[in-house]
C-alpha cells in the first residue's frame, strides 16, 4: 500500500519523506545556525539604513561680477552641462556676487564612484562655456554623500582662563592624525578652529614714506620664501646634495625681510608693517555649555572646537567610535593636556549599538512569545519543533541580509520583528497538520507525517508565494523612501522562502524525533477520515466544540429558504464597515502623514540674521537662545556655532547644511538625555521650546528655526512653495507676500524665505580715465583694495611643525577698516613709477545688497518654507490650508496657478509649486499603491494558476478590503498617524489573510472531492482550519505587539495587530460563504 501513496505524494511530501530520516538534515541545520551566528558578528551596525543620495557642488569663482552677472554668465551654461548627466535627479544653483555654487543631485540608489567619474568627465570635458579673460577661475568640484555625514563629533572646551579656542585647535589638529589611524574612518576635520598666521598689518603712511606700495611687499615675500634643490657635486668625500635657498620660519623672518634700501639704510618689513603671529579675526565661533546641574562649564558656557570623524562605506560605526573613545583615553596627558576636556556631542555608534540590542532583545522575545503560543496550543514538543524552526529561519535570514550588503540597523531589525509573526506560519501549520493526523491514529509517526506535510504543502507553498507577492514590489519604490525601507520587503521575502523550505525539509525531521509516535484518539476529529463534522466526533474535544460554534454560526446563512438573503445582508455590512474606517481619514480622526516623529536625542536651532549684521550679533543671540535651553530640565548640553554650521547629520546633508557660512548665520546644536531618562519625546521638547525661540528671533529681526531629526527621508522644510515666473524681482516680492500668508496661518512655524533682506553695500567705482592716463591697471586697483580689506596671502611660513600651511597675511589693521578712508589711502605704484593714493582714482558710491539668485532645474526660483506645529502634526493639513488661501486670493496683487507634481512647463505667468514632505509623501505613496496593486494583481495569477478558476481567486481575495476595518479604526483607537510604515503594514496584510482564504477553500475543495456537501463541507472547513489559521493569526500579532512602542513602526504594528485581528474573525465567516454562494450559482 505504501507504493501507491508514495506516487500520490506531491513535491511537498515527497521533501518530507526524503529528509525525514536523513542524516544530512540536522547537518545542514547546525551549519544554518552557524551561519546565521557569523552573519551577527560581521555584519556592520548602523542606526539607520545607509542610502546612495549622491550629490556634488561644482563651485565656479567670477571676481567681481554681481549676481546678475553670475548667473547668465556662468549659472545658466553650468546647469545646461550639469542637467545633460545621465541619472541626474535635479540641478541647483545659488549666484552670489563673485560666485555660483551649482549642486547636481543624482537619483537615489546611483553608486558614488561612477556618478562623480560622469560629472568630473562632463564639467572638465565642457570647460569652453567659461569665459575667458575676465577672471573666472577653474570648477571646484566638492562631492558629498551619505558617509560625508560624521559618524562621532569630540568637542573640546577648557575653563582654564590661559587657554583658548587656538591652543583647544592645536590638540585638534594633533587628535586628527592620531584618529585618522584608526581603520576605518573616513574624514576626520576640526570645526571652530581659529586660522593662525602670521599677520602684515599695513600702515600706509610709513609704506609712502619709503616709496613702497602693497604689491611690493607682496613680491618681495614671495621672492625671498624659496628653496631649490640645486643638485649634487663630486668630492672627494663622494657625492655631496647642494640646496639653496631657504623658506621664511617664522615672524622674525618676515620681520626681518629686507625690500629696498632707503638713503643708504635696508628697509625691513617690520619698519613699513607691524607683524605678528597670531591668529587672525575670527569669521566663526564654537562654544560649549551645559544648564546648571549638569557636567560643564563653571561659567556656562566655554570657548570650544569640534572634532568631526565620518566612516569609510561598510565599516562598522560602533567598533570604530568605540575605537576613538579608547584612542582619545590613551592621549590623555600626552597629546591632550591637563585642563582641556573632550565632551562626546556625537556617538552614532553608540545609538546604533544601543539601537540593534534593544532590537535583537525585541526580536527574541517576539520568538518566545511566539513559541508559548504554540506551546500552549499544541504541546511543548510542537513548541521546541517550531521553536527550532524560528531560530534558523532567522538565522539564514541574517546571513542572506548580509549577504546582499545590508546592514544591521534598525530598520533591517525590524524588518525580522515583523517577520516573525508569518515566518513562523509554514512551521506552525505543518506541524499542527501533523498533531492532527496522529490524533487520528492508525498510523506511526513516520507514516502520517509525509501525507500530512504533503495535505497542507501545496496551499502553504502557494500562500507563501502570495505574501512574497504582496512584500517584494515594495522593493521597487523610488526616492529616497526606498531604499530607507528595502529591507523590509526583502529580508521578509527572503524570510518567507527560507521558512518554506525549512518547513518541508527540517520540520519533519524534527517531529520525527521529537513528537510523540502516538497520540492517541483524544483530540481526533473522528473517524471518518479526520475531518472535522462527523458525527464520530469525541464530544469535549476542541475541534467537537469549534464544530458546534461554526455549526451554530454558519447555519443561518446556510438556511436554503432566507440564507440567501442574509448573506446579501452580512456582504453589504462588510462594505459599509469598508467604506466607513475609510472615512475615518477624511475626517481627520486619522491623521495623515509622511513619517511619525521619532525620539531622537539631539535638536538642532538653526539660526539666521538679516545680511550686513555681525558675527558678534550672531553670537549674542545664540547666547540668548541657550539661556532658554538652561531652563528645559531635558539638556544635557549644547554647542554654539556662530558664523559655521554644526556638524551636519542626514538631514543637513540633504539640506546643506555645511555651506551655511558668515557672520550672519549660527547653529545651536542640543543634546539631550538619554531618551529612557526623560519622560518626554524630543518632538515634545522642540514643540514647546519654538514659540519662546521664534519670540527671541523676532526681537533680533532673525529667523530661528528649530530643526529635529526626520524620522524617514528629509527634504528642504516640510512645507514649500517654490515661486517661479518671468521676473526674478516679482518673484522676490511675490515669495514675501506669501512668508506672510504663512506667517498669518494658525499653526505654521519656521517660516523662512530664501530672499535676502537689504543691507548697506558700497561699490567703489575706478575712475578708468585717470587711472590709464597715470599708467594704473583697474586689476593693481582692486587687488589693492581686497588686500587692504580681505587681507592677501603673500606666500607661507614654512616651520616644519604646523600640520597646516600659516599664511603670510597683508592687510590693514582693524581699526583702519572701520571705514574707507583707511583703504583709500593706500597707494598703488603708476606708470612712471611714482606712488598714486586710491582716493586719487576711484568714487565711492550706496547701493543695495545684491541678493543671491536661485536656480532649481534651470529656472529661477524663490522658497518659502514652514513647518506645522498644530497637534495634527501633519505638515500636509497645513500645505492645504495655504492652498485653499493662495486659490481664493491674490498674492502681491497676482493670481498664481498652483502645481503639486511638477514645475510649471510654462514660465510665462507666476506659478506656485509645492514641495517638502508634500512631494515624498506623494511619491512613496504613489509608488507603494502601485507596489500594492502589482502585489494583488500577482496574488490573483499565483491562486489562479493553482484553482485554474478565474472567480474562485476573486473570492480568496476578498478579506483584503476587510482588513481596512481594522487598520483605520486602530490608528484612531491608538491616536496614531497614518503613514508610511502604516501602508507597509496594510501591504503585507494582503499577503497574510489571503493566505487564511487559500486553506479555507483548499480544504472546501477538498471535502467535496470526499462527497460532502457544500454546507458541510463550510462548516467542517472552518472547524478544522480555524485552530491553525488562529495560531498563525496570533503568531503574527505577537511579533506586531513588538513593534507598536517603536515611534517609527508603530504604524506598521498597529496595522497588523487590528488588521489581523479584525479580518481573520471576518474571513472565517465571509471567505466561507462567498465561497458557498459561487458553489451555488454553480449547481443553479
């Protein structure tokens, strides 16, 4: 007989039979747990997913020439070059006076090497469109990326009254070889660090009175600071090596530099200047404070520099801050003296650390849960069965994760969480197939288990499929959402494949060895093929009473008189509860939104004053803003950065954050404590900290903006307008017409705009004339005056101790450049050789600030921005609310057309086009509603291709809109937004409860084909399919249970939990009656 039903055997059973009692199987276990041990210990861990957003600013100097000027000469061509770049996603451009900084931004996912190689071979290869002649100097090409942003930041600050910010960036720049050393970091740089030089501080009386000009101090120092290798002579003592020359060491060689004879006297430097090695006025300022209470400054605050270290691409953030921290113990009394202090401000390291434990905690005891379900389901042998099955599904998925370059982080940790409820399902009903068959008995436990596998093999490898088909489109989402989330989908895919086959394969092999070899007649179905719903059923056992319930149940709608007409009754119920939840969004009750706030442990306050105001201006207010921050009992500490920016994380990357430079913009960057310390979120705190900073600001005339760090992919602002049109003037009016409209809206915060606000600027115009007929060239002219202003680097003191060059820095001291009478009377040497004084041959004349231009994608744009503040936390309502007031009003006296996808392809009128959060939001939902309905289109082929039925799928399909009565209920049940991870949860619901539908109706068809009829064969199916399909429904709560505290994914947990809940209650009455209406019409 065992012939016969060996031919019978599937593919299923026929895995189970041959590896059952194969020696290899526990073989090919033990090497899975290996592997998945190895995959642990080597796979990099990081806080965040590591993202391709490859980005590059090509910066042009054109000396001289206004903005205007910058942007038709240089703005437009670079763009036109820069936008022919295959994979370019956008082109940017800022023309400043005397500069354009043009980014180009490559598509997400575009590898760094080869999209920098296609921009080096673009630029250089185009080099005809720079004119030439005028000045304009050669690309500067700066590419930035996601291992740009510092992985750890140092920052060291002193009380010691005898050292400052020079001595704090000596042991900077020493601390930065020494951590350069440690493998795997990438660029370790010092913020803050004040420049030294040697300082030629120019007295134009004492230059005139021995007939000396500035150019000729500046030729006589580069003359003198030279050495050559002259070469080598042939003594007697063999070859000996000539050098001649030799370079300025210090001040009192430049003091001592000769540059001409005066009456028979030498005239040295240091009779004309006055020379000092020092370090030059400060363009920026770092300090470091803490709120009274905390480890800090005695006095508050104290002058500081930050070490910033980044990682080289797949090196592990914690080992190597881990490394840094051991290194900087070690330089303790060496290279880092008494009385200076390192304060860690950044330890990514550390959170991903931190991050990936808590997450592997969560993990284990999602599987515990998981395993006690079982346990107290089926037995404690089923339990260890399962249990094993877990582990090394989970295993073999680390390893592949790592495999395919992921890391750990928390989002590939998640992605597992999320597993564990569906990667346990295959396990779960093979092996509660197998209970079930043994109860039955008449068979030994190597029997049974090859046609029990081999029962549920085939509709468990098809509902397998169908969640891979559900999950994966998901990796195909564009933007920067993508490849944030592509974890989830493919380590969940890759799950879901490698639990089949640990299910057909090593399954068996451990209920051989591990179950019972017979359980008996307690708890068998009965005898008449083991199904439940015969009348041989022992009275008291659970499937006895599951068939009494389904019986009771099922019946009404079964009732051949009026079930018709209650089943139209319950479908028509299910539709409306459908169409209600949906409703739910529409009336805000559920909140929509992009990405929940997540519970970071940093703030930043960015901050911007009106052009023209000082560095000293800046600073005061930073001051006044981090008095605030004493007072909020969450601080732990916090930098100042005046005139520079702080070091950026992801979301200044995106932004650029690190080209924010002059005296007019400042950065305060907030520590805060651990978040298991405080009982508030960080989104919390920056809520309540905004309105007394932005009143602060407003007293300053600046721009205060608290900045958090986004949860998912960040962009400009989270609300902006881009203002586009034929007239760039129009369009600085109309984006401060529509700052105040933003201003005005209820709950908009952080408005800012990107025109600049007017500040004084005197031109000084050449009187050409009389300067060619004195033989002065305009060029002598203006350099004669930076130099005087700016300052000129002559050349370098070369000392053989500084890591980096000292200039050798001409200007005129800083009490002259109070005003232009100093500059002016300078003197610039004529044709005739005779000194002329600059007063001779220039006029100075007021004008306005020249404001910066704009460019996105080749058009010249205005921004506004804002964020939302209101408790609907949604940036979108806010967006709306400004759309519904630009439609019904003119702005600046102009009707503006309004566009949410794209630019306006027309510039002929004033257009408005809305991004921020606006724009990703669209993108990622679009594009994983398209993975959605790709997902169901290829669930429907898969059922089909197994029933070969057309309707029968429709019906298998079915429970998927019900699981929306759960979803949007529980996010208003919870108080939760809406968002992306809530979508992904819905996306891999549809996987989930179809399969529940396909082992309904596979066992339907499967008591037919024994002869029973259609309303026994419903109320039998659900009987003995509802304990499996509840075990795997629970199974996949409990791993959702483990996500909902997460305030990313707790949209993704509260999916699945109220999803799952909701439609595997509903689908184990609709599933079964749909079906029994179609068996219906059929025999009609």
């Amino acid at each position: 007989m065992a012939a016969p039903e060996s031919r019978r055997l599937g593919i299923s059973g026929r895995l189970a039979r041959t590896f059952q009692s194969n020696p290899l199987t526990p073989v090919l276990a033990l090497l899975g747990l290996l592997l998945g041990v190895v995959a642990v210990m080597v796979t990099p861990q990081e806080e965040e997913p590591q993202i391709d957003v490859t980005m590059a600013n090509v910066i042009v100097p054109f000396p001289g020439a206004d903005a205007r000027q910058v942007e038709q000469m240089l703005a437009y061509p670079l763009e036109q070059v820069l936008s022919e770049i295959e994979d370019v996603k956008h082109t940017y451009s800022v023309s400043r006076p005397g500069m354009v900084v043009a980014t180009v931004e490559f598509e997400v996912g575009v590898k760094r090497q080869p999209a920098l190689v296609r921009l080096y071979d673009k630029v250089f290869s185009n080099q005809d469109w720079i004119p030439q002649g005028l000045g304009v100097g050669q690309p500067l090409i700066k590419p930035k990326g996601i291992d740009d942003v510092p992985v750890m930041a140092l920052t060291l600050w002193t009380d010691d009254p005898d050292r400052g910010p020079r001595e704090l960036a000596e042991v900077a720049h020493t601390l930065e070889t020494e951590l350069k050393r440690i493998p795997g970091t990438r660029d370790v740089f010092t913020i803050g660090a004040p420049e030294r030089a040697v300082m030629v501080e120019l007295d134009a009386s004492r230059l005139a009175s021995h007939g000396l000009a500035v150019e000729d101090l500046a030729g006589a120092l580069q003359a003198a600071n030279l050495a050559r290798q002259a070469g080598e002579r042939v003594g007697a003592d063999g070859v000996v090596q000539v050098t001649s020359g030799s370079f300025l060491a210090g001040r009192e060689d430049v003091e001592a530099l000769v540059l001409g004879v005066d009456d028979g006297q030498p005239v040295r430097l240091g009779d004309v200047a006055r020379i000092t090695d020092t370090t030059d006025t400060p363009s920026s300022y770092v300090w470091h404070g803490a709120p009274a209470g905390r480890a800090g400054p005695e006095a508050g605050t104290a002058p500081a520099v930050t070490l910033a270290i980044a990682k080289k691409p797949g090196s592990n953030a914690s080992d190597i801050t881990t490394s840094v921290l051991e290194r900087v113990d070690a330089l303790r009394g060496q290279v880092i003296p008494e009385g200076i202090q390192v304060e860690v401000t950044r330890d990514y390291g550390l959170t991903a650390s931190d991050k990936a434990k808590t997450l592997i905690k969560k993990l284990f005891f999602a599987t515990s849960a998981v395993v006690l379900l079982v346990l107290f389901a089926l037995g404690r042998r089923e339990a260890l069965v399962i249990g094993t099955a877990v582990v090394l599904t989970l295993s073999l998925t680390l390893f592949a994760s790592w495999a395919m370059g992921f890391t750990l982080n928390r989002v590939s940790l998640f992605a597992l969480i999320f597993s564990i409820g569906i990667l346990v399902d295959d396990a779960i009903v093979v092996v509660e197939n197998i209970h079930r068959h043994m109860a039955l008995g008449g068979k030994s436990l190597r029997e049974a288990i090859p046609p029990a596998v081999d029962e549920v093999g085939g509709p468990t490898i098809l509902a397998t499929f169908t969640v891979i088909a559900a999950l994966l489109p998901m990796a195909f989402v564009s933007g920067l959402m993508g490849p944030y989330m592509r974890p989830i989908p493919i380590n969940a895919s890759v799950g879901m494949l490698l639990s089949l086959l640990i299910a057909l394969i090593v399954t068996p092999w451990l209920s051989l060895k591990l179950l019972k070899r017979h359980v008996g007649s307690k708890g068998a179905d009965g005898a008449d093929g083991g199904h439940a719903g015969g009348p041989g059923q022992a009275p008291g056992t659970i499937a006895a009473r599951l068939h009494r319930f389904f019986e009771r149940l099922m019946t009404p709608f079964l009732d051949p008189a009026r079930g018709a007409r209650r089943r139209h009754l319950l479908f028509a119920s299910m539709a409306g509860l459908v169409l209600l939840a949906v409703s739910l969004a529409g009336f805000r009750l559920v909140v929509m939104k992009m990405m929940p706030f997540d519970n970071k442990s940093e703030l930043q306050v960015v901050v911007d004053l009106p052009e023209g105001r000082t560095l000293e201006d800046t600073g005061a207010l930073l001051t006044e803003l981090a008095r605030v921050l004493d007072e909020v009992p969450e601080v732990l500490d916090y930098q100042g950065y005046a005139g520079t920016a702080a070091p950026i994380n992801f979301n200044g990357l995106v932004r650029q954050y690190d080209l924010r430079a002059g005296a007019n913009v400042g950065d305060l960057q907030v520590n805060l404590v651990d978040r298991h310390e405080r009982s508030r979120k960080s989104h919390d705190i920056a809520v309540a900290l905004r309105p007394e900073l932005a009143a602060i600001g407003r007293r300053h005339g600046a721009s205060v903006k608290v900045v958090e760090v986004p949860p998912g992919p960040p962009v400009l602002s989270p609300i902006v307008a881009e203002v586009y049109g034929p007239d760039y003037d129009r369009q600085r009016r109309i984006g401060l017409a529509l700052e105040q409209r933003f201003l005005d809206t209820e709950g908009i915060v952080d408005v800012d705009t990107s025109v600049e606000a007017d500040a004084a600027r005197e031109v000084l115009v050449i009187d050409r004339e009389r300067a060619a007929r004195l033989g002065v060239s305009q060029a002598a002219i203006a350099e004669t005056i930076a130099a005087g202003l700016s300052g000129h680097d002559a050349t370098y003191v070369i000392d053989g101790s500084s890591k980096y060059p000292r200039p050798i820095r001409l200007r005129l001291p800083a009490s002259d450049q109070a005003s232009l009478d100093g500059v002016l009377s300078l003197r610039v040497r004529g044709g005739d050789g005779r000194l002329v004084p600059l007063s001779a041959l220039v006029q100075v004349r007021e004008a306005g600030w020249d404001g910066a231009i704009h460019h996105k994608d080749l058009l010249p744009v205005v921004y506004v921005t804002g964020d939302e503040n209101i408790v609907a936390d949604s940036p979108l309502y806010g967006m709306f609310d400004l759309v519904g007031q630009v439609a019904d009003n003119a702005i600046d006296g102009q009707r503006l057309s309004q566009h949410y996808i794209a630019q306006p392809e027309e510039t002929a009128g004033f257009a408005i086009k809305w991004d921020g959060e606006w724009q990703i939001t669209y993108e990622t939902f679009r594009d994983m509603g398209i993975a959605y309905a790709a997902g169901l289109v290829l669930i429907y082929l898969l059922v089909v291709a197994y029933f070969r039925n057309y309707v029968v799928p429709l019906v298998i399909m079915a429970p998927i809109p019900l699981t929306v009565i759960g979803v949007m209920p529980g996010h208003a049940l919870m108080g939760m937004q809406f968002t992306a991870t809530s979508m992904i949860g819905m996306i891999a619901l549809a996987g989930i409860i179809v399969r529940n539908s396909i082992l309904l109706v596979d066992f339907i068809n499967h008591l037919l084909e024994q002869g029973r009829t259609p309303a026994q064969a419903v109320v039998d199916a659900c009987a003995v399919r509802a304990q499996p399909i509840a075990l795997t429904a629970l199974a996949a709560m409990a791993g959702a249970v483990f996500i909902i505290d997460d305030p990313i994914f707790n949209g993704l947990g509260i999916s699945l939990l109220f999803g799952i809940l909701v439609s595997t209650v509903l689908t184990l009455v609709v599933i079964p009656l749909l079906y029994y209406a179609l068996l219906q019409r059929r025999t009609a």
